[in-house]
C-alpha cells in the first residue's frame, strides 16, 4: 500500500472518529440540559476526546500484545509459579 493511501485512509478514520465524538458529545449535553459550546470549542473537544482515547487504546493494546506474548513464549507459567 502506498504512502499517500495510507495517509488518506488514515485521515478518513480520525475524521470520522472526531465526527461520532462530537455527536455523541453533543447528545450527551442536550440530554443532561446543559448548553452545548458554539461549534470551535465543540469540534476542540471532540478533538481531544479523540485523542484521549487513541491513547488508551495504544498503551492498552501494548499491554495486551505484551501479555501475549509471555504467554506464547511460556513466562506467564513460571510467575504464577512464584506465587
């Protein structure tokens, strides 16, 4: 796959993640009667919310790979051992 497939493809995900984030942000505020920010600091939000929640998903998904492969490789064994 080509570099600029790559980065369009990648572009389109996060600009439909930013666009879920910010209608579900919205939804939420509206159902909790609270206002909801003009659209720059609601499209900033949602931004971040983005953000935020890419991390979690990439430092969880290092623990899971981790935890893989000890479990492959026959390490999980040797420390429930010690236990």
């Amino acid at each position: 796959m080509d570099d600029d497939l790559k980065k369009n493809l990648k572009s389109l995900a996060r600009e439909s993640e930013v666009k879920l984030a910010r209608s579900i942000l919205k939804w939420k505020l509206k159902r909790e009667g609270r206002p909801v920010p003009v659209e720059e600091q609601l499209d900033q939000h949602s931004q971040d919310i983005v953000a935020k929640a890419n991390d979690v998903l990439s430092r969880g998904g290092k623990r899971v790979w981790g935890e893989l492969r000890n479990v492959y490789r026959g390490n999980s064994a040797k420390e429930e051992d010690k236990e």
